[in-house]
C-alpha cells in the first residue's frame, strides 16, 4: 500500500526534472544564439578587396580605377542604373525566395543534402545569392566543410548588416561573367557594348545564365549552351509571370549583338596612365608593391577626365582596331607641367605596353624645333636665315666622317630660310642648322628642355634619329608653349591613407627659364606656319579652330606630330611593335589624332593667342630680299624676330636702289597690331 502510494510521485519528479532540464537547455540555446547573433552583429566582415585596393583619382577628384594585378575589370553602379529585366532573370535563375528568406534556403539546403547523402559526396549546393556573395567576397570555392561553415557566419552577417536590395546590389557588381568581366556592368560593355541600364529581355536572360558556368556558358565559347541556358531561364520567367510566353518567344528568336572578343568596352579609365601612376609611386615615392594594393590609399592625380575621353575617342577613331599598327598620346599643360592624358596604346587588353614612354622611337623631323630653338636663342640665327635646298654632303669629326641626308621624295626647294624649312620639313636645311651651331648645343638644349633619353650629337641629331618618348617630346614642346620655362613634368599631386592623412604632396611647381620668352615666341610663330598652306600639317588644319603650333616627323618606322596651344602640349606616335616600317598612309595617322584630340579636348576652352612678351620685334619684310618692305614691295610678309636681330636694311628689288627717307620705326609692328593680324587668323579658322 505504501510503495503503491509513493511511486506517482517519483515519475512526477521526474518529468518535472525533464521539463525543467529541456526548458534549461531551450533558454541557453536562445541565449547563446542571440549571443552569437549580437557577436556578429558587432563583428566587422573582413574587409572587401576593393575597400582596401587604393583608389586613383583624377583632377576633379573623382575615382579613376583601383590598383590590382588581377586584371579584373569592374565598374560598380547603382542598382537602379541595372535593367529590372536583368534583376528579373537573376533572380528567377539563382534565387526566387530572395526577398523572402534570411540568407538560407532551408528547404533547398535539405533537399541538396538528400542528394548529396545518396550520391556519398558534395556535388549538389543550394546556395542563395547572399552566400554566393560571402564565397565571392570573402571565401574560396573549396568544397570543405569548414568553408561552408564560415560561409553560412559570412551569410548571417550580411544579412544583418545590410538590407536586400544593397546585398543585391553588390552581389551583381561583383559576381564573374567570365573574361575577366567581373560585375554586371562590366559584362554588358564587354558582350554587348551598352550600359546594363540599357540591355533588354534577351540580353538580361544571356547574362544572367552565365555566371553558373562562365567558360562553359560564355557565348564566346559555346554560344550553343549559352543559349540553351537563356532558354531555361526565359521558360522561368515565364511560369513565374514575370514576362509572357510570347515575350520569351520573342527573346530566343532575338540575334543578339555581340561585340567582338578582345575589345576594351571592359576597362577602366585610363589604364595606361593607371600603371605609369603605380610605377611612379614605387619607383620613386617608394611606396610598396602591397601598400597600394591592400593599404587603402588614396592618389590624387593631374589627369583631365574629359581630356583622357577626347584622347581616347581620338586613337580610337583613326586607329584601324584589326591592324597591329600601335599608337601612344600625352598631353601636358605647359604653364604647370601637369599630364592631362594619356594612351598609351590602341588596346590595352591586347597590350598593355605603354608606348607613350618607350624611349625606343626615332621622333625624325619633330625633333627639328628643338635644334631651331638652339639655333634662335644663341642669336646666330634668325627666321630669314637661308641655306640652300640640295642634295649636300656634309662633312664632320674632323673632317673623318660624312653624311649626307635626302629629302623626302627628293624634293628640294633651293634658297629658303628657317620659317619655309620648318613648314616643309626640309631635311638639308636642318642639317645646316646643325652644323652652323654646334650639335653639342642642341644636346644641351633638349636635356634642360626634359629630354632625359641619351642623344648623340651628331649631323643626324638635327633630323632626330637618337629614340626620345613621347612623354619627353611632350615636355619639351610644353618648354616652348611656356615662354620659354620649363615646369615639372607632374602626374600625382598628392597621395593619403586611408584615414585622410597626407603621405606625400607634390611641391608647387616653379618653373625653370630654358631660353628667354622672345626666343621661344619667335619658334612658336614659325611653327605656326606648319598648319598653313604648304606646311605638313596642312591636312588637318581645318580641325583646330584655335591658333596652334607643331611639328611633324616621319622616319622609316614611325609617324609623329608634336605640337602645342597655350593650354596643351601634346605629342602623338604611331608605329609597330616589332620593328615593322609603316607605310606613308599609317605614318599620316598622328596628325588627325593630334587635331580632334586638340580640338575636342579644349572645346569648352575660348581660343587664346600665344602670349607676345618683351623683347620680340615684328617688321614687314621682302620674301625675296629678307629685307625690311619698302612700299615699292608688291610682297610684305609680317616676321617675328628676337629684338636685335631683326633686318636693318631696306629692300632695293623694287625702288631706285636707294633705301627709302623713311624712319625705321615704320617698319614695325605694334604689339597690339599684330594681335589684330592673330585674330583675323582666328576668326579664318573658325570659319573654315
């Protein structure tokens, strides 16, 4: 009777002792859970590469790109700058419960795990486009059970950290699309050549199929699977009443447009001068290779946005993309020495050479204004000085050695002076030229003009055939454009950290006095002449709307055209790689990239005269006798000299023989005479 009594009692006890143990176990299980919750809520993710990859700005201080060596190319935008039909088919493909579920599809992970216990190995997933994401940004793609466990802690904490639509956002601007096209951005300049604001309902389902297989899905590669792929997902969009049957039907009879591989619709901005910047910053800041790559740092650079995309449409409009001929453009703004743009190719996921600083090319008769500039200067020569046009063998060392340059075509023009020659590229004038001042002179003159390339100082010096950059033809250009003074070529004005503090500042930039104003306005005004009637840059004058001066040079295997306004120097090369001589045709290419760039580049820029400083004389002289006109002269010409040197002696082609009873003065032009003269010229180019 008593153990009959006392026995409900215990099973009471115990199943109290149950309830109260399960209750326990449930409260520490909520406990720890929203311990590990708050913990992770707290817990900063690793950081995104791109976060910590240094960024480089450009003069507006706008990103330009980021520093990597992984080639990748990605161009984030907003997701409302990505077509709806686009964020459809993704999300119809890769994860329709998106907006539904916290990071985890439950039902499809069970069903994965059936088939993956079946099988006896880890061949199926169900991953959500948030643990796609956390793989992409933070993980590998090892099949490992301790990779799918941080993945699953990565998930938890984007999805606390983040809402929907921004996880949506970064997933589709950094997920692969395959040939190096990372982000849907990316993608769609490479395949389709468009913004993804723009692609439509076939477009969007190509896309959107390949990220599960970029090799084996990529039209480029297999344009069969690429399109059954696009079938499927058109048939899901359309079950899921996203589109109707007959748009889907609409799409697979779409043909597609897609832009030939290898194109550069998929590069940052400016890649060439993005390398040129990482160079010099551990070249000569020396700042390491993985401090820019992984130390968040900011570089602030000289480079015009709007500058680099007129130099940019210039090559690619008179470049022929299917020939391996190679070109290479950059601008300086000679009053402060800074790079405003640079191409340093015609493809740079084709080649990423940058021939704006190889220092392997011949310049040829570009060359010439820097020996002429030598020549003024020293005051032994003048615009009017004439040597005679013709075939001459020119004796040097001594006596021990000759040479004896040709002009092109064999053409020879006679008794010219220095304007003429410069116009028409006259090579024997130049060899006069050299010979006359000394080829040590002109060695000297191009090192304090920013030629740092070893020249040899030899007749042929004059006609360029010691290799220069075109960075450094650039910079001696911008000496002439400058009144004379050379500033410090510049391209990084300042470099921070990632918490704003300065590492470096480029100095003020204080400029050097080559030569003297007058004798680099004279050159100027004479290489002004290049662009008018008979000069060899004629052919393009009706491009530049402004007053310009410059140069051509053409040698067995490269084509140039250096030239200047009082904003820019530009210097422009084409030519092959690999020692090829370039036909006549190809050698003309620089002097139409020269123009539209030139003129696009400054086109929000008023045109300005070449500033006229102290010390230059203009007179009318006689083109026949180089004397000062006369009013008997049926010919005047307006010449610009180094006061000094200008003509003393009337003409007597055309009176009685005796110099006329007028004062010298007359002869002279008043500065603000010949800006008049500038602006009629002015308003001709405008006009043409």
């Amino acid at each position: 009777m008593t153990r009959e009594s006392t026995n409900p009692p215990k099973r009471k006890s115990r199943f109290r002792r149950l309830f109260r143990l399960l209750a326990a176990l449930i409260i520490l299980f909520v406990l720890t859970t929203g311990a590990l919750l708050g913990y992770l809520y707290q817990k900063d993710l690793p950081p995104i590469s791109d976060d910590v990859r240094s960024k480089l700005f450009d003069s507006r201080g706008n990103v330009l790109a980021t520093f990597t060596s992984d080639g990748r190319s990605r161009e984030p935008v907003k997701l409302s700058q990505i077509s709806p039909l686009l964020i459809e088919a993704t999300l119809s493909v890769e994860d329709r419960k998106f907006y539904e579920h916290s990071g985890f599809d439950l039902k499809g992970m069970a069903r994965a795990v059936l088939v993956n216990l079946e099988e006896g190995n880890r061949s199926q997933g169900a991953s959500t486009l948030t643990q796609q994401l956390a793989r992409n940004l933070y993980l590998s793609h090892e099949k490992t059970w301790t990779r799918k466990a941080k993945e699953a802690v990565y998930t938890m904490q984007l999805e606390m950290k983040y809402s929907k639509d921004e996880i949506l956002n970064m997933y589709l601007n950094n997920i692969y699309y395959g040939h190096g096209a990372y982000g849907i951005e990316a993608a769609s300049r490479m395949y389709f050549g468009k913004s993804a604001a723009d692609l439509d309902l076939a477009e969007s389902t190509m896309l959107a199929g390949i990220p599960k297989g970029p090799t084996y899905y990529s039209p480029y590669n297999h344009i069969d699977n690429a399109k059954k792929r696009q079938r499927i997902i058109l048939t899901v969009m359309a079950n899921l009443g996203n589109i109707t049957q007959e748009e889907a039907g609409q799409a697979v009879q779409e043909n597609l447009n897609f832009k030939p591989q290898g194109q550069k619709d998929t590069l940052v901005a400016a890649p060439y001068f993005r390398d040129y910047i990482r160079n010099l910053a551990i070249e000569s800041l020396h700042i390491s290779n993985d401090e820019l790559e992984q130390g968040g740092l900011n570089v602030y650079t000289t480079l015009d946005p709007d500058m680099q995309h007129a130099a940019e449409n210039a090559v690619d409009t008179e470049m022929d993309q299917t020939s391996d001929l190679e070109t290479a453009l950059v601008s300086i703004d000679p009053r402060t020495g800074y790079i405003k743009a640079m191409v340093g190719g015609k493809n740079y996921r084709t080649n990423q050479y940058n021939h704006a600083l190889a220092t392997t090319r011949q310049p040829g008769s570009s060359f010439k204004p820097i020996m002429y500039l030598a020549a003024l200067s020293s005051k032994e020569m003048t615009g009017l000085s004439v040597f005679n046009s013709q075939p001459t063998m020119f004796h040097y060392d001594n006596n021990r050695k000759t040479y004896q340059p040709r002009n092109f075509g064999d053409k020879y023009l006679g008794e010219i002076n220095m304007r003429q020659a410069i116009a028409a590229s006259d090579n024997i004038y130049a060899v006069n030229t050299i010979m006359k001042i000394g080829a040590d002179k002109v060695s000297e003159m191009a090192a304090k003009m920013g030629i740092d390339s070893p020249l040899q100082s030899v007749p042929s010096l004059a006609l360029g055939t010691s290799p220069i950059s075109p960075l450094e033809m650039a910079a001696a250009f911008s000496v002439i454009g400058n009144s004379g003074q050379k500033m410090p070529t510049t391209a990084i004005l300042k470099i921070t950290d990632s918490n704003g503090m300065v590492l470096y500042e480029a100095p003020q930039p204080k400029g050097v006095t080559v030569v003297e104003p007058s004798a680099a306005y004279v050159l100027t005004r004479l290489m002004e002449g290049v662009f008018e009637t008979g000069g060899t840059g004629n052919r393009v004058a009706s491009i530049i709307k402004r007053p310009v001066a410059g140069k051509t040079g053409t040698t067995d295997t490269d084509g140039w055209m250096v030239g200047f306004t009082p904003e820019l120097s530009t210097a422009v090369w084409v030519g092959y790689d690999k020692g090829r001589d370039i036909a006549t045709t190809d050698g003309r290419r620089a002097a139409p990239i020269f123009a539209q760039f030139t003129e696009k580049a400054l086109e929000n820029v008023p045109p300005k005269i070449f500033p006229i400083p102290d010390g230059v004389v203009s007179v009318y002289v006689n083109p026949q006798s180089g004397k000062l006109a006369t009013a008997a002269c049926p010919d005047k010409e307006l010449e610009t000299f180094i006061s000094g040197t200008e003509p003393t002696e009337y003409c007597e082609l055309h009176g009685t023989g005796a110099a006329p009873a007028v004062d010298d003065t007359q002869s002279k032009v008043d500065p603000a005479e010949e800006n008049r003269s500038l602006w009629k010229n002015i308003k001709r180019w405008w006009l043409n």
